[in-house]
C-alpha cells in the first residue's frame, strides 16, 4: 500500500512576515504541487528528488555522506514523524519510505516548506491507519512548521491544507469569495537565504527599533485590509498599486534583494500594474498583475515562471 498526498504550493498576496505578528494577510493556492507518497519499509528512508545540499563530503572507505545540512533539511519530515511518536504512541514499530517529489525548487517563497509538512501528516497518519480532518491537519502542520523555523505563522499550512483564496486574521482562516476569476504572472529567482533565516533577520529588527517596525508592519495592515476590498470589487489597478506599495514595506522591512527590486521596478516602468516580493524574500518569489510584460521580463532576468492560476481544492490524500 502507498498512501500520495498532493499539496498545492502557494503565493503570498498581502502581508507576509507581517502576519507572523499578528496583521492579516492574504495567500491562494497555485497550480503547482508537491506530492509526499509513504510506503512500508525496513527501514526509515527520506527521498527527495530536488535537495539543495552545500558542503558535501562523501567517506570513499563505506561511500557515506557526511553532511551537517542533511538533518536540517530533511528536519520537517523527521519532526512529523517524531510528532506521531510522541501525541498517538507510534513508536515507530512500522518504518516508513517517505518520497517528496516536486517540480519546484526547495526554499523559493511558494510554501515548499509547509506542502512537505502538509503532505507528510496526511500521508504519514493515512499510513498509521488515522483519518484525520483537515483542521487536525492544518494545526499539526503549524506546529510542526514551528518546531522547525522556531517562527511561524499558520499562513502557509492552512491555505495549502484547504486551497483558494484565504484572509488570515488573529489566527484564523475566512475563505475569500473573489467574483472575478482573477489569475497572475509569478515566478522565482534564485534564492540566498530560507524563509527561517528571514524570519530571524525580520526578528532582530523587530529587537532593535520596535517602534519602527510597528509602524511598518501597521502599514502592511493598511495595504492588506484595502488590497482584499479591491480583490473583493475586482479592481485590478487599486489592487496593483497597493502590491508595490506592499513591496516597498517589504523593503523596508529588509526582506528583499536587489534582483527582487530590479524586477519589480523595471515592472512597473513598463506599466504593469503590480507586482510584489511572494513569501520569505531574501529572493524567491515574485508575484505581479496578470501580464505578459511581466513575464518576459521575469525569463530576461534569470528567473523561473511558475502557473500561478488559482486552485481551490487544498491537499489531497489517496491510495496508489
Ligand atoms: N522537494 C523537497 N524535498 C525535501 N525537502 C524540501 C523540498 N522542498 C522544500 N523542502 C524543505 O523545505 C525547506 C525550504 O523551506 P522555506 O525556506 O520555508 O521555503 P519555502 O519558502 O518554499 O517554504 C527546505 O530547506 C527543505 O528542508
Ligand atoms: C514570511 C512568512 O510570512 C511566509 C513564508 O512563506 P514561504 O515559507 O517563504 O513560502 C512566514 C510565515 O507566515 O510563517
Ligand atoms: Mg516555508
């Protein structure tokens, strides 16, 4: 038996790092995913076909690879399996084989992190014989997203646990109605740091001048609660104009890298309405208004194009 989840990664609209304390914000489900399938094994196995490991030495008496990276990558689907141990008693008499496989690079601001964590509880209690809900699932993978990073917000777990647009507000999900079908040009540039490490840097400015960073982050609610009335009315140059505004907060902040503002800038020279860092920054993921503009000029500058339109199922689960 094979338990495949399939988890839709995700794009932040409004209100990244800002929602982290506590300011809304606005992310959906793309058409991009990442599928966890969990099989029994001998052994405890974790496969991944698009690891991004620094620093690799290989032993070439016994051919095994030291790497102090590898526990930290693989550290998401290791403290879901240690969850499972510890809240429903699994000591881990079944060992599993569990396989990512994505067509997305790790750590580039589409929630890659988070659609491990969902498709591994899913997949992972699916295959110790529970059924759980997706609210179980989406405040586990919280939790689990926390151990982890040490900072978190439940943006990422829950907007890929139940797909579309969703408004996250004082620790809460409300689905958003949008009455035009509304679709954008994202993609991402290479990226130098995890969301984790810029979670941390936001941190520390957040230590150092509190009151600054209030003010900034009291902007990004400004942006964001405005941004969902034009998303809601379907006013597309309202909605734009508030993305870059939302990206100049994000700067401010130190969330973005020059390739992020290049882009986004030669964006709006060009005309298009809007465009915004997507998620963690420290590169990563861009998102922008519908436009072709957009995209030549994503492809011009080194990055990657992802399908940006809307799905609205969340993750699924089956039996392969
Ligand atoms: N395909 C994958 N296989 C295994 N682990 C993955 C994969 N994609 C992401 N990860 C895990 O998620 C981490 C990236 O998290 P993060 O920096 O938050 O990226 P994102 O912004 O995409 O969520 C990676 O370092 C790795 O630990
Ligand atoms: C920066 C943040 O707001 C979003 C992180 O998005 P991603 O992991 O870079 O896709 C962190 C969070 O909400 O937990
Ligand atoms: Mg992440």
């Amino acid at each position: 038996m094979i338990v495949e989840a399939n988890v839709p990664l995700k794009l932040t609209l409004f209100g990244e790092h800002a929602v982290v304390y506590g300011k809304p914000a606005i992310a959906y489900t793309i058409s991009e995913n990442l599928k966890v399938r969990v099989r029994e094994s001998e052994k405890f196995y974790v496969a991944s076909d698009n690891l991004q490991l620094k620093g690799i030495r290989v032993d070439l008496h016994e051919f095994k690879i030291e790497n102090e990276n590898v526990k930290k990558v693989i550290s998401y689907v290791t403290e879901v399996i240690n969850y499972f141990s510890e809240k429903y008693g699994f000591n881990n008499e079944r060992k599993a084989l569990i396989e990512i496989e994505s067509n997305v690079d790790p750590s580039v601001g589409l929630g890659t992190s988070a659609a491990v964590v969902v498709g591994t509880v899913i997949a992972y209690s699916k295959f110790l014989g529970l059924d759980l809900q997706k609210q179980d699932i989406a405040k586990i993978s919280h939790e689990i997203e926390l151990r982890v990073q040490g900072i978190a917000s439940i943006m990422d777990t829950h907007t890929e646990t139940y797909g579309g647009f969703l408004l996250i507000r004082e620790n809460k999900v409300e689905n958003l109605n949008i009455p035009v079908p509304l679709t954008f040009s994202a993609g991402y540039f290479r990226r130098i740091m995890t969301t984790a490490e810029m979670l941390r840097n936001v941190k520390n400015l957040k230590d150092r001048d509190p009151s600054l960073f209030n003010s900034l982050i009291d902007s990004i609610e400004r942006v964001t609660l405005e941004a969902k009335e034009a998303l809601i009315s379907g006013d597309i140059d309202r909605l734009g104009e508030l993305m870059y505004v939302n990206h100049g907060l994000l700067f401010s902040l130190g969330v973005t890298v020059p390739i992020l503002d290049q882009f986004v800038s030669m964006s709006r020279a060009s005309g298009v309405k809007g465009c915004k860092v997507s998620g963690g920054g420290g590169g990563g993921a861009v998102i922008c208004t519908k436009d072709q503009r957009a995209e030549l000029l994503m492809n011009a500058l080194g990055g990657r194009i992802v399908n940006a339109n809307p799905t609205f199922q969340g993750v699924t689960v089956k039996l392969i």
